[in-house]
C-alpha cells in the first residue's frame, strides 16, 4: 500500500552541508525501504491514481541578526512580499529551466507532471 511521508531536515547557513543530508537521508530511506522489501520512490507522481509530491524543498530566509526576522516578509506592502522576496521568486523562475534538471530528473518524473497523471 503506497504511503507518503514528509522528512524534515534542520535548517543550514551551509549549501554544502545541508546537500549532504538530504543525499544521506535519501540514501538512508533508500536502503531503509529495501531492508524490508520495500521500494522509496522520490517521484513526483508514481502513477496517476496516487498523490505524490516528490523530493521538494521549502525555502525560508531570515535575517539572523535580526530576531529571525522572515526575510521574505513586508506586511506593509500590498503584496506583503518584501522587494527581497520579489527578487528571489524572480531570480527562481529565470533559472527554472536549470532547476528543473535537480526536481525532474528523469524522464518519468517528467511525464507524470502533466494533466490525468
């Protein structure tokens, strides 16, 4: 019976470090699922009768010197989105091509992203 589950990891000032955690938790799940017959599958979607989100990440921006203040945050804008916040979603979606390497690696990851998937 297929099962989805959300893992956590700490939050990380280091790109690199926080990497390998999510490769080893990955690997860990991996092998994990296999001890028990089982197979960890990190697709988007397995088939188009299941949910499924994939391997994804949250992003979250404070100012640490600041009281964790969310960066991302500007309540008196009408948007309520800082112009730092703008900045990103856009420096986002100019290099989507690129991400989309990382967040659909495979051909089936891409095919069950369309509609009845």
């Amino acid at each position: 019976m297929p099962e989805e589950m959300e893992l956590m990891l700490n939050y990380s000032n280091n790109v690199l470090l926080l990497s390998d955690d999510v490769l080893f938790a990955r690997e860990t799940v991996a092998a994990s699922a296999k001890q028990y017959g089982m197979k960890a599958l990190f697709l988007p979607k397995t088939s188009g009768t299941q949910a499924g989100n994939g391997l994804h990440l949250h992003f979250s921006f404070h100012n640490l010197f600041c009281d964790q203040v969310n960066s991302f945050s500007d309540p008196t804008r009408l948007t309520g989105i800082s112009s730092r916040g703008e900045l990103f979603v856009e420096g986002i979606s100019n290099h989507l091509p690129s991400l989309l390497s990382f967040s659909l690696p495979t051909v089936n990851s891409v095919r069950c992203m369309g509609p009845g998937c």
